[in-house]
C-alpha cells in the first residue's frame, strides 16, 4: 500500500519529490527474506556467544582458583564451538545463491550475488532535539516528525526491493545521510548516537558514534543490492543479458567508490582487501555475462567463429583466476565463504577447457581449402598463442593435416582434463555439490570433450604427443566499472526548515537569535542589505536606532514579525520591512562567532571476542529495556514493525528558553509510512 498523505503533502508534491519512501515487506515470506530474517537470527545468537566468550575469558584472567579456571576452559571451549557452528551456518547463507537467480534460467551457470549487512535500529530523536535546541536555538519538538521520517527512511533501507526502486531507496537515504552529516555532526564532539552494522561474513558486530560507518554501510548494501538484480535478470534473452552486465559493473564501481572513499572502515567485509576482490569478482561475472551475450544467438562450427569464441572463453577464464588469486590471500581466505573461492576455481577451469575445446574443434573440423583466405586463417591462427609449439607455424598447422590433428588432440586433452579438474573441486564444497545445473553443464562438456576425442583417436598416438600452448585471452567487450547513476528521485533535505546549509550547519557558531525592535526614520532604516538567503546587514548607521537597539554590521535577519526569512533573499526581505509603518517593526537577529574549537579525531571501535571492553561493547551490550530506565527516549522500531511510525513524542531533555524565535507550524503526520507495494520483490 502507498503511504496515505494529507491534503498539505499532495499539494506540496512531496511524493513527486521522492520525500516519502518505501521498503519492502518482512513479512513476505520470500526466499530472499527468509535468507535475511535468518541472516538477522544468527547475528544475535553470534553476538550472544561471544560475550559469553569475553566473559568467560575475564574470569580465567581474574581468577587462580583452579577448580574455577577449569570451569572457565570448559565454558570457553563450548562457547568456541557454538561460535564455529554459527560461522558455518552464516557461511551456508552466503552460499545460498540459488534463491537469488532467475527461475527462468535453466541452462546458466549460478552467479553469485552479495547478501545485505544488518543493521540495529537507532534513535535520532533525543540527540536531535537537543542539538537544534543547543545549536539551533529552534525548538526540538517542532521537528519529531521531520526526525521521525529520517528514522523511517532508515527502516526501509533495512528491507530493500530488488529492483531500481531499492536503489534509489538507498541512495536517497544516503544523500540525506550528507545533509543529517553537515546539520548534526560538529567536529567538535560525538553525538549520542550509536551505528551498529554486522559483518555480512562473519557477523561480527561493529558499533560507532561515527556517521562514516553508516555511510560506508550503505554504499555496501547498495553493491550488494546491485548484484542481486543482475542475478535476477533472465539470461536467456539479450536485454537481460545486457541488464545483467550493467548491473555487476555498477556493483564493482559502487565497491570501488567505497574503498577508495572510506579507507579505514573496522569491518572485515568493507577492507580494503575484500572490497578489492568483491569488485574483481563482480567484473568477472560481468565478464561471464559478455560471453553469454556473445553466444545467445549461437556458436557456428566456422573457424573464425571458434577462434573468437576461444578467446572469448580464455578472457573469462583469466578474470576467474584472478578472482580465486585475491580470494586466497591473507587476510581475505579467513573470512570468505569456501563456496565462492570453489566457484571460482570451477569456473576458471570450466572455461579454461571450452577455449581449449574450441580451439581443437576449429583446427579438427576445418581443413584450409583452395578457396580460404590463407593469411585471413594464418593471422587468426597466430593471435591465438603466444608463443608456438616446437617445430610449429601457423602456416604449416594450417597445410599440415598431421599438425592440425596432433594440435588439435592436444587442446582436446587439456579441455578433458580442465574438465575433470572442475569436476573435482566441485565435489569437494558440500554447497557447490547442491547446485545440480553446474554439474550437468561441467559433465555435459566433459562429455563432449571425450566423445570428440574418440573420433580422432588411434593407436600411435603417443608417439607425437605435444603440449597445448596457452590461449590468449581477448574480448570485444571488456567488463569495466561503472559510476552508479545518481538518484533519480528529486531530494529535499529534511531538515531544510533550519536554514540554508552554508551558514546553518555543525560548523558554524552563532549567538541565540535576539529580537531588535526597529522604527525607521524618514523611511530610512540606517542600514542595507546583501548577500542570498540569509541576508546580512552592511552599512550600519552607528548613529540609527537600529544600532542603538544593538545592530550589528555583519549580523544575518533570521525573521521580520514572526515570519522567517532565512530562506528569503534581498528583495523580499527589503518589501517586509518597507511595508512597516512610523510603529517599527520587530527583527530577530544573529551574529556569526569564530570557532575556535579544534576539531576531535575520531574514536571507533569493534566489538569483537577478545579485544578489551570499549564504549562500543558497553553500549551492544545494553538492552533495550534498561536503557528506556535511564533516558525517555522514543521507542525503538523491531525489525518487524517496520511500517509502523512512533506515535509517542518524545520530550527533550533541555527546556526551551522564552527568547526562541517561532518556528513555522509543523508538518500533519502520516497515518501510516514506507508501506510496501510490491512484496514479491523481496
């Protein structure tokens, strides 16, 4: 259901705007949900185990009674391994890449999508009225529904729709995070505000008052979000195909923009290392995607279609190897799931055989004839090698029909054998063995290598046995990364009611608005105007009542007779105070103030077993109800109740001082937000 509107919004055009969002439903009891809602499950029972774990290690570092230590290695013993069967259970849900393909596909090779990190639910409401309260000088309560919106945004974002309606969902909530960034997060101090995100490898939890965690989390999500989509797309047509390749290749530059923007991020899964072969992995699954593009319409048995199509074969092959080449180093091959480097070694080897099998049919099945274009055979025969076999040219393989048959054996034994290999490492992954269409499609080509090989077999053989020289990869589509298109969806900062960002952000310091009652003399108000939205005044008459009333030259009009102007340029300004009769007119003003305060280096930690007990433990270690006793805060949104908005206010807790300038009235609420309208999308 859309989100139900007053009559306010829809003349506002709020919804053309993309101000109300919506994620989809929980409760959809899709496989990809089921996947996440487990994922969420795990998560818990993970975190629950290892403050067991750090428990238990505290009291074997405390104690010296043995009989109490012995207990202690026993509980830490149990603990380890319920932590390894968690780990095994989050693996598995890594591996499960069947859910996320499309259900038309029948002859394709799995890929392999991302799933999403998990996040906790936070509260911005007590720390965001009291710093517009504090900083602002407005009244917090005026803006519970603007910050309720936030908090409702962020709840979506937890259950995005595979689909382009999910990204623009994400980037809108992390356009707005830049907005929230600049309005809320002076350099000065932390706000009380915790981002809790889990690792989507090992589930470990990661707690920071640093709004770059959260950012980096969502740049995450969205990669991740994009390789769901391209392994929904229907690979059997061409526009599917094409779907398919642009998406992997925004997921490697999304991944790309988030290791090369936020470079020192405590999660395993956002390293510099990971993110490196995340990225490598989804080009080469673009890349996979040009090979089936190219052979959609099918693969003539002619020998230049062949020899292209070796190549093609041998770029995939390459970009494979690459991939299972980052998998395997430190500290990568401890966190990533066994499933994928096994997929990657099958699909290196798998297309490593069919460049070799194309090579050996184009040399087997096609003689060079009086009417073939020699140097056309020659050239292409050429650029398939580095380098050729001892005694060899092209030219004579090409003449010799012993040569070709010798070669072409040759590239046959090593496809039989490539094929027999990922065979092997196929039945080796307990999660690679469940997918039955990799099996039938690496047994067929082992099939149709052995049988080819049977034709042109004989008995002396042996006797001219050569080695297969390595194909050169080449492509005529080289997958590459892709700069994620921006929103489309029209953004409206949130908080925009405090003022034009440039002057009313974190960084800036300015006095309390104090109101200045001015009465112009002759039509003359002793002062002029400049500058856009907020204006400043300039040209001060120290002699004026408005600078006996304390004017100052530089100060910025915030409003004229309860009317804000901080969004009103010159013009308008000049007509409301003009329009004022000999009474005079009341002015709110403000004065900028240097800030000197130097700015705080960041402190974050990790929550993770065996490390020290930090504000981030403390804080994950916290249940809800015991925080509720010692703030009144709003009440957090379950992971279920994600459609329901807070109708509690929450009171600030700092008292409103009389001299606070009126705010504009407040927006109607919603009735009900981020309703879902498509359910099936998750």
């Amino acid at each position: 259901m859309d989100t139900i509107l007053s009559n306010a919004h829809k003349e506002n055009n709020l919804v053309d705007s993309g101000y109300f969002k919506k994620g989809c439903n929980p409760f959809a009891q899709t496989g990809r949900s089921k996947l996440q809602n487990e994922r969420v499950s795990l998560n818990q029972q993970i975190i629950k185990e290892m403050r067991m774990r750090a428990g238990a290690e505290n009291l074997l570092r405390a104690t010296t009674n043995n009989k109490v230590r012995e207990m202690a290695v026993l509980e830490l013993t149990y603990v380890n391994s319920n932590l390894q069967l968690l780990m095994e259970n989050l693996e598995g849900l890594n591996s499960s890449v069947e859910v996320y393909q499309n259900v038309e596909e029948t002859s394709s090779l799995p890929l392999i999508p991302m799933g999403l990190k998990e996040t906790k639910a936070t509260d911005f409401s007590v720390p965001f009225k009291d710093f517009i309260l504090e900083h602002y000088s407005e009244d917090g309560s005026n803006y519970e529904d603007t910050i309720a919106d936030l908090m409702d945004l962020r709840q979506a974002c937890r259950t995005p729709s595979r689909s382009d309606a999910g990204i623009d969902l994400l980037s809108s909530y992390f356009s707005q995070l830049s907005f929230v960034e600049n309005r809320f997060f002076p350099p000065s101090r932390h706000m009380a505000i915790f981002f809790t995100w889990y690792d989507s490898f090992t589930g470990v939890p990661v707690c920071q008052q640093n709004i770059a965690l959260e950012k980096a989390s969502i740049l995450f999500n969205t990669g991740a979000l994009y390789t769901q989509i391209a392994t929904r797309c229907n690979r059997q047509n061409q526009s599917g195909l094409e779907s398919a390749i642009d998406a992997f290749q925004k997921a490697a530059g999304t991944l790309n923009h988030l290791k090369e923007t936020f470079t020192h991020t405590p999660s395993y899964d956002m390293s510099p290392a990971m993110l490196n072969m995340l990225t490598r992995m989804m080009l080469a699954q673009a890349q996979e995607c040009v090979f089936d593009k190219i052979a959609l319409p099918g693969i003539k048995n002619e020998y230049f279609c062949l020899c292209r199509m070796a190549q093609e074969a041998a770029k995939v092959c390459d970009v494979y190897s690459l991939v299972y080449q980052s998998m395997i180093q430190t500290p990568v091959k401890d966190h990533v799931p066994f499933f994928w480097s096994a997929m990657a070694q099958v699909k290196t080897n798998h297309y490593r055989a069919l460049a070799h099998y194309f090579v050996a049919t184009a040399l087997l099945d096609h003689e060079l004839c009086p009417n073939d274009d020699e140097d056309k055979q020659e050239k292409a025969l050429s650029q398939l090698y580095d380098s050729m076999p001892d005694g060899m040219s092209p030219l004579k393989i090409l003449k010799s029909k012993d040569d070709r048959k010798h070669l072409g054996k040759a590239h046959l034994r090593k496809a039989i054998l490539d094929h027999e290999e990922a065979l092997r490492i196929h039945n080796l992954c307990r999660h690679v063995k469940k997918l039955d269409i990799l099996q039938e499609i690496l047994q067929a080509g082992h099939k149709r290598s052995l049988n080819k090989y049977s034709e042109f077999d004989s008995e002396n053989d042996f006797v001219d046995f050569i080695e297969a020289p390595q194909i050169i990869a080449k492509t005529e589509q080289k997958a590459e990364m892709a700069e994620p298109s921006t929103s489309k969806v029209k953004l409206t900062d949130f908080f925009q009611k405090l003022g034009p960002l440039a002057l009313f952000s974190a960084k800036q310091r300015w006095t309390a608005p104090r109101g200045v009652h001015i009465t112009p003399q002759e039509g003359d108000l002793g002062f002029t105007l400049k500058g856009d939205a907020p204006v400043q005044i300039q040209s001060l008459d120290p002699l004026s009542p408005a600078a006996i009333e304390g004017v100052k030259e530089g100060d910025y009009i915030v409003s004229i007779q309860d009317t804000d102007c901080k969004w009103l340029g010159v013009s308008e300004v000049m007509k409301l105070l003009k329009s004022v009769g000999e009474e005079g007119v009341d002015i709110q003003i403000i004065s900028l103030m240097e800030n000197t305060v130097s700015s705080m280096p960041n402190k974050s930690a990790t929550y993770c077993g065996g490390l020290p007990k930090t504000y981030s433990m403390i804080c994950l270690a916290m249940d809800d109800d015991k925080i509720g006793k010692t703030r009144k805060v709003t009440k957090k949104l379950s992971f279920l109740s994600w459609g329901n908005k807070n109708k509690q206010k929450t009171a600030s807790t700092i008292s409103p001082p009389s001299g606070i300038a009126k705010t504009l009235p407040s927006k109607n609420r919603l009735s009900t937000a981020f309703r879902n309208t498509d359910s099936s999308l998750y």
